[in-house]
C-alpha cells in the first residue's frame, strides 16, 4: 500500500466552521467498478481540518490483494471521527467500505454524523435548477476550477494498467482525480447554504403592494416581500413556486406574489344549519329564515354554504396554519387553491411563516 500525506494552508469561513471540526472527516473511494462483491477498493482519500490546515492523505492498492490494507488504514482513521462528509456517500462510498470490510473480516464502524453534500443538493435542486448534480458540476456553478480531466469510471482501464505495469504517470493520473475530489469538498460546504437559508431568515426588510400588467394586458396587484437572511448565498438563485417568483442575491431574499382581487368565499363547514337564497346568492341561519317563504329557500349544502367578501387576497397552501380569527377563502368548493384576505397588519412572524411555506413546496 502507498500511503501519501499532504498539508495546506486553509482559512476556513465562519460559515463553513459550523460543518469542518476537528472531528470531521471528508473522504472519498476509487472502486474498480460498481459490484460491491467482486469489485474492489483501490483508492480512499481523506481530508480533515485543523489549526488553520488541511491535511489530505490517500491510502493507494498496489495491487487487488492490497485492497485488505487500504480498508485497514481507513477504519483506524476513522475512529478518531464523529462526523464524515461525502458526496453521495450514503449510497456509494459507505456501503461498498461496509461490505468490502466484512468480506475481509475488518471492523468497519459506521460514522455517527454522515453530512452528504450529493443528498443535500438534489434536496434543493428546484431551486438550484442545474443541468446535472455530480461533483464537477457543483463546483462549476460555485466557480471551483479543477485540474483533473477524468472521471472514476475513465480511470478504472489506468488503475488496471498500473497494476499490470506500474509507473508514475499512471499513479499521478489516479491520484489527481481522488486528491481533487476530497480536497474539493470541503469548498463545496457553501452549497448547503441554499438548504439552510430557509431558517436564516431574520427580518422583513419591506412588504408593499404594486401594480403590474400580465401578459393579457390586464392590470394585476402584486405583493413584494424582502427578507433579510443570516448567511449569504454563494451564487444569485431565481426560482418559482406555482405563480409566485423568489430571487436570493447575497443574504437578500425577495418574493414576487400575485394577489387575488376580487370576491371569494368562505364556505361554513356546518352547513345543515342554514338555508340557502337563491335570488340572493347567500345563506342564512335556519332560526332567522322562518319568515322567508319556502319558494325562496332551499336547504344549504356544502358548495352552497358561504360568506362572500370582495378585496385582495394572498395564495397559501392548505397546510398553512394561522389563527382561528383568520378565514380561508376559495373561488368555489371544487377548487383546491386557498387564499388569506390581505392585511396591512401582518407581522414579520407571519410574512416569514408564509415565505417558509412558500419554499416547504419545492424543498
């Protein structure tokens, strides 16, 4: 086995300390194929912080019988970690160490904590809106450049030709790729910003109302709320949720809605107690309808059964939860798209309760 091991400097930002501590570990496997039975292990490389430097270290198989010292390296490094960080690690890295291990009856203890960047950008890829999800890819759209030109299935027919007839070129070849991907990941970190933001917001810098044209031509009323966030994002997002528009830039969060204008309705659950007006197009109390004749009343039923009430209304999901003094309004009982009559006296609690219901729909 060939064990390298290098130190540089890393001055670690104040977000991402919240994830690199001395107890955690970043690593990342070369495999010489997907089969966890009869491929092998033959590269793991590991990265970890402290004192202001981070240190790689790749424990590399000479040879398929070498893949036994590897694992053994591995499993004794990790026990001086709590928490390890992978990309895509829960599905790939960690079940093919596990089973690679119990093949040669080594002791593999799974990690307490296992952050796994790959899961956390699927996780907000409506919002991330890239063309692919590998680790190249989200370092490109953090700006991350690379030196490496290969990926782990390229370098499958080079390890196998190290094996046969070993040299440098070839060893630097398939160390370059494994030292660029775990020494990678801790400027990756960033990325979980835009999982994260969604409990950073701290204030509503503004709400107001402005008038817009649509597409048709008509004069449509629009709500814009802008939040200020905790952190920063790394890169400006731009996304929709159903009508509504959210752009991030820095630590500024700002939402477009579109507001109903017009009349809505809130239907009244207990309908059995009313009577409904025809003529009128409202329903009434049974104990106060006695003196309307019978000709101009009819038994309410659920879809007949409303309040009316005409102004601006804000769409919210039905799993939106306010106080019992607030109604849901909706077009008619068939449509499902509730909506809140709009007031002027909201507070920040509930403008950010509803920009987090907001992003609960594509998060």
């Amino acid at each position: 086995m060939i064990h390298i091991s290098k130190n540089y400097p890393y001055e670690i930002d104040e977000y991402s300390r919240d994830y690199i501590k001395p107890k955690s570990l970043m690593y990342d496997i070369e495999t010489t194929g997907f089969s966890r039975q009869h491929c092998t292990v033959y590269l793991i490389g590991c990265a970890y912080y402290h004192d202001n430097t981070i240190t790689i270290e790749q424990f590399f198989a000479e040879n398929p019988d070498d893949e036994v010292n590897v694992l053994k390296a591995f499993a004794s490094m990790l026990d001086n970690f709590n928490t390890v960080i992978t990309f895509n690690g829960l599905a790939f890295d960690e079940p093919f160490i596990n089973d690679r291990c119990q093949i040669h009856n080594i002791e593999f203890k799974k990690p307490r904590n296992h952050i796994d960047l790959f899961r956390i950008c699927t996780s907000v890829k409506n919002i991330l809106n890239l063309a692919a999800y590998n680790q190249k890819s989200i370092e490109a759209f953090l700006g991350i450049n690379r030196d490496d030109q290969y990926n782990g299935g390229q370098l499958i027919d080079i390890y196998k030709e190290y094996v046969a007839n070993p040299s440098e070129d070839k060893l630097d070849l398939l160390l370059l790729h494994n030292h660029d991907d775990v020494k990678g990941m801790s400027d990756l970190i960033p990325i979980i910003a835009y999982r994260d933001f969604v409990n950073k917001m701290s204030q509503v810098d503004e709400f107001k109302i402005v008038d817009e044209t649509d597409f048709q031509g008509n004069s449509v009323k629009e709500l814009v709320i802008t939040i200020k966030l905790d952190i920063s994002l790394p890169n400006p997002v731009n996304f929709k949720v159903n009508d509504a528009y959210i752009s991030i830039t820095d630590n500024i969060l700002k939402c477009l809605i579109p507001l109903y204008q017009g009349e809505l309705k809130y239907f009244i659950k207990d309908f059995k107690k009313y009577y409904y007006l025809p003529e009128e197009d409202i329903c009434i109390l049974r104990e106060m309808a006695t003196s309307i004749p019978s000709s101009r009343k009819v038994k309410a039923k659920a879809s007949t059964c409303f309040i009316k009430q005409t102004g601006l209304f804000i769409p919210v999901s039905n799993k939106f939860q306010v106080s019992d003094d607030l109604y849901s309004f909706y077009e008619t009982i068939a449509k499902s798209q509730r909506y809140l009559t709009y007031r002027d006296d909201y507070d920040t609690e509930f403008w950010i309760a509803y920009v987090k219901d907001l992003l609960s729909l594509v998060m």
